[in-house]
C-alpha cells in the first residue's frame, strides 16, 4: 500500500476529495464544505522496570524488554485490524470490508487453496487490476496451508507461492486472508505521529511509558482485493 508520512503528532485529518453544501448569510454566495477523515490514536501503555532501564543506559545486552515487545504487538495488531478489517469508531473502511462484494469462499480443504487463488487473480485480471499480486494470510490460513501437501506429497503453500512469484504475507489480524494487487495507488495509509515512545509516571521502582501513532487508512480501489473468507464470514468484513 502507499504509504502518506509522517506527518506529525499536529496532523489530524486527510481530504477526501469531498464537499458538503452549506448555507451561506451573503446573497449569492455558494458555500461548500470540505470534508476529511480523521486520524485516529492508538496509545499502548506499558511498565519497565527501573533497574531495567538503568541496565540499558550502562550497555547490558539481556534487558528484560518483555513489556515493550507485547506492548508493540499490541499496536501493530490495532493497526492491522482497521487496515484489513477496518475500524468503524474511528471511520476506516478496511480492505476486506470494501472488497466484501467479490469475496470468495474458504474451507478446511486446503488442497483446493490454488484454485481458489487462481479464481481471485482471474477476477483481478478481468477487472483491469494490473499487479503484481500478493496474499495475505491469517493465522487459520497459514497454518492449515503450511501443514498440508496435495496427494503427490507437494506442498500446497509452495502451489500458491508460484501464482503469486513468493509474495506471501502472514496477517495475523485477518479472520481469512486477501488477495490483492501491490501495483500501487489502491490503498493508502496515511500516519500522523509514527511509533514513538511517551513517559506516563514513575514510582522509584517502575517506569510508566507508552507506544503511540496517529493513522488513517483509505481504500481507493476497493476492486483491488479479493477478501477469502471461510464459510461462516462470507457475508463480508
């Protein structure tokens, strides 16, 4: 996706392209207002120990950094959600919500994976969607495809990995996965602050911080995904 930053922590929304008609008191005066979508923040607090970080300040190597990697995880999984999944709170349509009318169905049959890439790529194709492509896995697709092999013994990933020349993205915050194009221009992300760490409060012993961004995400051509969503999610994002 094309990536719009960092803009900074003062940025807060990105135009659309969009007016709304407005009344205006001057005769003859046409009013119309712009309209934006807005950056939402994701603030992911977390504690180190004192002695932790007075250990990092004297150059050991074996910091206890725990709190801080699941506190990134956290994040990221935010991030990926409205991206993929979208974030309604917050006005992001994600990817697999605005390709919803053109998602194709998944089961537990992961030999017929290939053919399933094989039908998305062909609707891409007729739609006019140049690529290259890639697929998005989450965690019940990647695991059920690394683990099976078609009946010659072959692995299935290794199938799909050949329609897609290798791009395959494990997306652990996807329920399904996606196939899209990577040509650019069909997805944007647009980022205020980018990660940066904050200081909340300490009390002698621990160290309150915390991760914090500002985003947005906009699909521009929501025919550009394929969403493959098992059984039960079909119905859409």
């Amino acid at each position: 996706m094309d990536f719009t930053g960092p803009n900074g922590w003062e940025y807060s929304s990105v135009g659309i392209g969009r007016t709304r008609a407005i009344r205006h008191s001057v005769k003859g005066v046409n009013s119309q207002l712009r309209l934006t979508q807005p950056l939402v923040e994701f603030t992911v607090p977390f504690t180190l120990a004192r002695s932790e970080l007075d250990a990092i300040a004297r150059g050991a190597e074996d910091a206890d950094l725990e709190n801080v990697i699941q506190a990134a995880r956290a994040a990221a999984l935010a991030e990926d959600g409205a991206i993929f999944e979208g974030f309604k709170e917050a006005g992001i349509h994600g990817i697999l919500e605005r390709g919803r009318a053109q998602v194709l169905t998944l089961t537990d049959d992961y030999e017929r994976y290939p053919g399933v890439v094989a039908s998305a790529l062909t609707w891409l194709r007729q739609q006019g969607i140049d690529g290259p492509y890639a697929i998005a896995l989450g965690p019940r697709c990647f695991q059920g495809l690394t683990e099976t092999t078609n009946k010659g013994g072959y692995p299935v990933i290794d199938l799909v990995k050949q329609q897609l020349d290798g791009r395959i993205v494990w997306a652990p915050a996807i329920d399904g996965a996606v196939v899209l194009s990577t040509r650019g221009g069909d997805f944007e992300l647009v980022v205020g602050q980018d990660f940066a760490v904050g200081y909340a409060r300490e009390d002698g012993a621990n160290v309150e911080l915390y991760l914090q961004e500002s985003i947005t995400f906009r699909v521009l051509t929501p025919d550009a995904a394929v969403p493959l969503r098992y059984a039960s999610k079909s119905g859409g994002g």
